[in-house]
C-alpha cells in the first residue's frame, strides 16, 4: 500500500474531493494538521508521495511548523518524492527550492481564468484546455525558482503553478467543494470583508453550482496525472 504524507496548515484546508480520489486507490493517508500541533515525521523516506495544502499564514513569518514542513520539502526535493503544494504549499515549495515568496499586488479570492503553458499542458494539467476557470484564496505570490518551469499563469499573476523536480506548486485550488467555499467564506470572513470593495461575494456564490462541477473534473485530470509520477 502507497503511503501518503498530507500536511494542513488550516483545519478547514483539507484534501477535498482529492479525498476520495486518493482513497478509492488504496492510499495510505497519514494527515497531520501541523499548524495545531501535530507532529510531522523527521524523514519524508517512507512515504510514496506528499501534499502540502493551504492556510492563512505566510511563508516570511516566524512560525516553527512552516521551517519543519519546509525541511520536509528539502528532502522530497532531494529524494524525487513525488510532491504537491497548494496555495501556501505551493509557495512553501517556491521558498525552500530557493524562490522568493513575498505579497501580492492584490488578493485573489473567488473564480479566476488561469492560462495553462504549454509545459502545464504537457505535465500536471495534461487533459485540460488552454484555459480554465479556478477558484484562488491567496494574498502571496511568488517568482519562479531557479531549475523550475512554469505551468499556469494568470493577467495578475505570472506565475500561478510551477513545477521544480518532482514537486508541483499551484497557487489555486481545483479540491474545493461547495461545502469548502461555503464553510471558507464564513471561517475567514474578516479576511473577506477587508477586501469587498473589489472582490464581489455574490459572484463567488453564484458559481457553487457550474463553476464547482467543473472543478471537480479538473481534479479527477490533476489527480490521474500526479498518481502518474506516484512509484
């Protein structure tokens, strides 16, 4: 049985319609929340693959937890393991291969077009048009880490996922479902209504039908292509 490492770092940023995906193949899932305290393993060596998920802290912040999720990093880095990052794991992924993580222009918070690269289109997002629709939560960004390529980028941001080794960084999240945006906008309601003068609420909630629907889709092509690097 293949086991896989999955870090939170928000009790409400978890795996998602990945879930069952990942279940429904037999993984092994070991889940540690470390932001709340739980332990993360010394060595990444026994475990097939790894996900980083999301969380409001920043990268540039002094918090324990985030230097030990990035060593772990290191190590999948050096040993090829198989690894993807998403939104603050994407840029965990960008700090510890050496890129810069700083704050963005603007945060994003709701549905985004992304436009996949042609590398995107051949790699993690194989299966899936030119461009798509995503949901983003996100205020930090990042530039591309040396030896890495990009696979999505956006008007905003020009690099929005990245490949560098075996580690996939995205910026955006294709795992929610409805129930995640709807528990999401209530858990960080604060973050939200310091940014209403330009991010339209209505809009974000219009789109839990359609808009989810198609993200669900995009899962089930990201995590086809990822198992595909999974020894």
């Amino acid at each position: 049985m293949k086991r896989l490492l999955v870090i939170q770092n928000a009790r409400c940023e978890h795996l998602g319609t990945l879930q069952a995906l990942f279940e429904s193949d037999d993984f092994r899932i070991d889940r540690s929340i470390a932001v709340e305290g739980d332990s993360l393993p010394n060595t990444i060596d026994d475990y097939s693959a790894m996900i980083i998920l999301g969380g409001p802290a920043s990268v540039y912040e002094d918090h324990k937890y985030l230097w030990d999720e990035e060593k772990l990093i290191q190590q999948a880095l050096a040993g090829k393991i198989p690894t993807l990052g998403i939104c603050l794991g994407s840029q965990l992924i960008a700090k510890a291969s050496g890129g810069r993580v700083y704050r963005g222009l603007k945060k994003e918070i709701g549905w985004y077009s992304v436009e996949l690269t042609d590398d995107g289109m051949n790699d993690i997002f194989r299966g899936l048009e030119k461009n798509i629709l995503v949901f983003q939560w996100h205020g930090d960004t990042y530039d591309l880490p040396n030896n890495a390529i990009t696979l999505a980028k956006s008007e905003l941001y020009p690099v929005q996922a990245f490949r560098v080794g075996n580690a996939i960084g995205i910026q955006f999240h294709l795992e929610v479902s409805r129930d995640m945006i709807i528990d999401w906008m209530e858990q960080y309601r604060a973050e939200v209504e310091a940014v209403r003068h330009y991010i339209d609420t209505n809009a974000i909630m219009a789109g839990l039908g359609t808009n989810v629907h198609a993200l669900n889709e995009y899962t089930r092509v990201l995590y086809q292509n990822f198992k595909k690097l999974i020894q």
